[in-house]
C-alpha cells in the first residue's frame, strides 16, 4: 500500500493527533503549579478502575441515543424535503417553515423545552431519554431536510424527465431513479451529521440522562479532580468520533459515494 493513500495517511493523522494531546497534557503538568492526580483515574489502581468504568459506563447512553436521534431526523428530514421540491403552493411553505424554525433553536434550549414543556402541554412524562432524543431529532431534521433538498437538486434533469416519460408517478420517481442516486452523493454530509449529533448528545445530560458527559460531572463532585476527569472525557468523545468517521467512510467507499464526487 502506497505511503500517500487515504488510509496510511489517516492512520498518521489519528497518531499525531494522540501525540499532540499527549505533549499538551505533558507540558501543562511540567509548566504549571498544579498538583496532578491521574491516580482518580490511572488503570493501574483500583480507585481508577472502578471511575474509569462508571466513566465508561455513560457510553451505551451516548451511542444509542445519538444512533436513534439520528436515524429519526433522517426520516423526518426527507419527509420534509420531499414537499418542499413539489409544485405545490402548501408544500414548500410548509418546508421552509419547519427549517427555518428548528434550524434557528439552539439544541440546548430545545432540550429543556422538550423536558420540562412536553410533560406540560401533553400531560405525559416522556422521560430524559425519549425527551432528548426528541429535542435532538426535532433540531437536526432541518439540517437534513437541507441536505436531501440540495442532493435531489443536484441530480440531472434529464434524470427527472426520462421517469416522467414512463409514466412514474413523484413518489415512484424519488424512491426507483432520484434518491438512489442523491444518497450517494448526500452520503458524506449525512455522515457529519452523526459525528455532530455525537457531540450535541452530550447536551442532553443536563436533564439527567446519564450519558458520558453527566458521568463525567458525577465523578468531578465526587473525586474533586475536574482536570483530570475531563481530560479522560476528551479522549472518549475523541476515540469515539474518530471510530464514527472511520465506519462512515467504509459506508461511503461500500456505497460508491467517494467514486461518485470524483467524478
């Protein structure tokens, strides 16, 4: 394998990256007056075990509800999407509503509503998990409206005319010749959207679920070690989005989706 391909190249990239923060945490031990205490969370005392595995702990959390959300806003974007490319007056108010409006909430504050405003207005206790996973849903969905919108656009029209002139009506159209195409090319920014979906599950331990940040601050006002604790909750989240990307860009390459912007 050549040295200059996209994996070896990748490959360095993740170590340099490991060697910088570790140079990083190394310097700022030797350069300030700070009194370190990795032992809260060292692997090689029982002490940092049993915090490393409540940190850890938080990671099922984080995976299923970043998982779920995005999974949801995919399905609730292109539903969206789809109206907004008709000739219909109601659809594309419709689409331009809705992105506009949960495209401009931040995440954050639409986690709270759906907690404390949802039980409220439907008198039901949906929980911290079903809430955030709503609030985020709700919050990305307008970015992937957005995203099918421009990938559909871009197909060419003859595309669109040739499943006219046999006769497919829209809906057979954008599911047998549009969007089989447009996925490949929206692949990659779909992908950004798990890998910042990913990141903005942690908001969602402010209302409790007890995801890898809310581990985290459990363990901060307990052990009283903030640095060291969150230095450890860097690397997760870092490990983890740099898995994500990777397994993305396995599905891009098995789909053809980097063979398809090439061209």
């Amino acid at each position: 394998m050549p040295l200059t391909s996209p994996r070896i190249f990748n490959m360095y990239r993740f170590r340099y990256l490991l060697v910088a923060i570790s140079v990083l945490i190394i310097s700022g031990c030797a350069n300030t007056n700070y009194h370190w205490g990795w032992y809260v969370v060292s692997p090689t005392t029982s002490q940092g075990q049993t915090n490393l595995k409540f940190l850890l702990s938080g990671l099922g959390y984080t995976i299923s509800l970043s998982l779920i959300s995005i999974a949801i806003s995919i399905l609730v974007g292109l539903a969206v999407a789809l109206p907004g490319l008709t000739r219909s007056r109601f659809g594309r108010t419709f689409n331009r509503i809705y992105v506009e409006t949960f495209r401009s909430i931040p995440p954050l504050v639409m986690i709270l509503w759906a907690y404390y405003g949802l039980p409220v207005l439907l008198n039901l206790d949906i929980g911290v998990f079903a809430a955030g996973m709503l609030a985020l849903a709700l919050c990305d969905s307008a970015f992937e409206a957005e995203i099918f919108r421009a990938g559909i656009q871009s197909i060419n029209r003859g595309q669109h005319e040739a499943a006219d002139s046999i006769g497919l009506n829209y809906i057979n159209k954008m599911r047998y010749i549009i969007l089989p195409q447009a996925i490949r090319r929206i692949l990659p920014p779909l992908g950004n959207q798990f890998v910042y979906m990913l990141k903005m599950s942690s908001l969602v331990s402010v209302i409790g679920l007890a995801d890898l940040t809310r581990q985290a601050n459990e363990l901060v006002v307990t052990e009283y070690r903030p640095l060291e604790i969150y230095t450890v909750l860097v690397l997760e989240y870092l490990v983890l989005i740099v898995i994500a990307s990777k397994l993305v860009r396995k599905l891009e390459h098995y789909m053809g989706a980097d063979e398809s912007l090439a061209r």
